[in-house]
C-alpha cells in the first residue's frame, strides 16, 4: 500500500532484459532508507520488489505482464521515475490509498501553464474513466492528485502546483507522452458492487468470508 506522496526521484541506471523481464536498477537516497530485500517499491506508481540493494540504488524486476500494462516497457537508462516505499503502519496517509496496481496508461493531450499552476490533461483508458469523477482522485506515475474536471468521455484534467511540478517528474512530460495511470480504490469497490449487482451475480456474504481460527492457531 502506498499513499502517491513521491518521496524523491531516482534516475534508472541501467534496464536489463532477463528471462522475459527487465532488472531495472535505479538510484535513489530517501528511498534506501529502511529498505530491504523483498520489501516493495512503487516505481512511477509501479509495485515492484527489490531484489538487491547497494550504496547509491537498488535493483527491482519487472515481468512481461508489468511491461505490457505499464509504461516501465519504454523505459531506458538515464531516464527519471517516481520513487515511493511502502506505507508503514502509524504514518499520516497525505495523499490517498494506493496499491500500486496499474489499471491502464493513458497519453499527455496538453500542457498548460497557468500562473501558479500547470494544467495537464491525458486521456483515461475505459477502467479508469469508469471510476474518474470531478474532485476525486487518481494515481499518474505513481502521484496522488485531485482530478479538476472530465472534459470529455476518457478525459482528465489535472492541476499540479509548483511543489509537485518541481520533486516529481512532471516537468519531464510533453504532449504525447504515456503515463501510468490508477483508478482511486473506492471507485473500484463500488463499480465493482454495482457490476455484480446489476448481473444478479451472488456476493460473498461475511459469514462466508471470515476466517476462522482456533484456540490452538490463536
């Protein structure tokens, strides 16, 4: 779980391909911090897991189906990423839930800049528009923000203010480019509820859900 407040940006130093894969190694300070084997990493909102830590980065592997539905496919060395840790219990939740599980890609329409803003507006694949409604929120590369408006069917627009523009890589973004993109987690819940209700689909009940343990597992 993660909360889409970037913690710094990394540059990727090196992009190997391997066993269908790629081994993406990436540089990062804030983000060693406390970070072990086999912990996540959000990389460009991106859940993947470390496999292997050094002094200036680490090493993080993403499969073929991760590259297929993200925009980590495209990506090479010496291009920046969004770098997030995991949640930990006990920290103040400043953006909002985020699993890190990339529900489409969507493509920069424009870029404007305002006086003390910049408006970005992208398209939003079919999952996500679904779950998209005027001030909720939503996850582009890994960044918490607040949707300003749907101006057409599989569109949005975001604003982003000067701190986000300046610690994320925003500013790198130019007309045409992909960009990883999550639904927020309550509309998926809801959409979801709505499907199976609307289908006549039975849902799972809590007596049939919960888990049971005994005196001698507890």
């Amino acid at each position: 779980m993660f909360t889409g407040i970037i913690e710094e940006t990394g540059t990727i130093i090196s992009a190997l391909s391997r066993e269908g894969g790629i081994d993406f190694t990436i540089s990062g300070q804030v983000t060693l911090d406390g970070l072990s084997i086999g912990d996540s990493i959000a990389v460009d909102g991106v859940c993947l897991t470390a496999v292997a830590i050094e002094p200036a980065g680490f090493t993080a592997h993403a499969v073929g189906t991760t590259l297929e539905r993200t925009t980590l496919g495209n990506r090479t060395a010496g291009q920046r990423v969004n770098l997030e840790r995991a949640l930990a219990l006990g920290e103040r939740l400043g953006g909002h839930m985020v699993l890190g599980h990339v529900d489409g890609v969507g493509r920069v329409i424009s870029i404007t800049r305002r006086d003390d803003h910049v408006l970005i507006e992208f398209t939003l694949p079919e999952s996500v528009d679904e779950v998209s409604i005027p001030l909720g929120s939503i996850t582009v590369n890994g960044i918490s923000l607040t949707i300003n408006d749907l101006p057409a069917r599989g569109r949005a627009r975001v604003s982003i203010i000067p701190h986000t523009w300046e610690v994320t890589t925003m500013s790198d973004l130019e007309v045409g480019s992909s960009v990883n993109l999550e639904g927020d987690l309550l509309g998926k819940f809801i959409r979801q509820l709505m499907d199976r209700r609307s289908t006549g689909a039975p849902s799972t009940t809590p007596e049939s859900s919960s888990v049971h343990v005994s005196p001698s597992e507890g």
